[in-house]
C-alpha cells in the first residue's frame, strides 16, 4: 500500500520540485562534442568505447566524428546529433 502511494506520488512530486527531479534521475552529461570524446565522462557513466559507437551507429553515424554532440540522457539512452553535411 505504501509503495503504491509513493509510486502515484513521485512523478507529481519531481514535476512540482526541480531539484527531486535532478537528485532521482540526474542531468544529461556531453560524452562527445565535435570530435573530441570526454573521457572522464564515459567512466562517470560506464559507457565503453564499444557501447558509444553501438550507439551511434543506431541512429545512422558510422564515427565519433561525424557526430556533433553526443549526450548520455537523464534516462540512460545515449543521443547524438550528426554535423551538418557539407
């Protein structure tokens, strides 16, 4: 019973108060910008080299570099915006 309550309370508690929102499901982290990998970063977040580029060849960019900005989200999906094509 009380699990249930907390449960249906939570989400209108995170959306009313920001700072439980960043304290339950934390911020979105940059793992890569332009080119340049942030290292410390992927081992914040336990993120491989070979889990980065899994990643990002699921939403279509075959390199690190052919990728803009990289970011690990509050959910723990890993999201990439390619450059811009020339």
């Amino acid at each position: 019973m009380v699990v249930s309550v907390i449960y249906r309370l939570m989400p209108v508690a995170k959306m009313r108060f920001n700072w439980l929102a960043l304290f339950v499901k934390g911020q979105t982290n940059v793992l890569e910008r332009d080119g340049h990998v942030n290292q410390a970063m992927m081992r914040r977040h336990y993120v491989r080299p070979e889990d980065l580029a899994e990643a990002l060849r699921m939403q279509g960019i075959d390199d690190v570099r052919m990728a803009k900005l990289v970011t690990f989200e509050r959910g723990g999906k890993i999201t990439a915006i390619p450059k811009a094509s020339r």
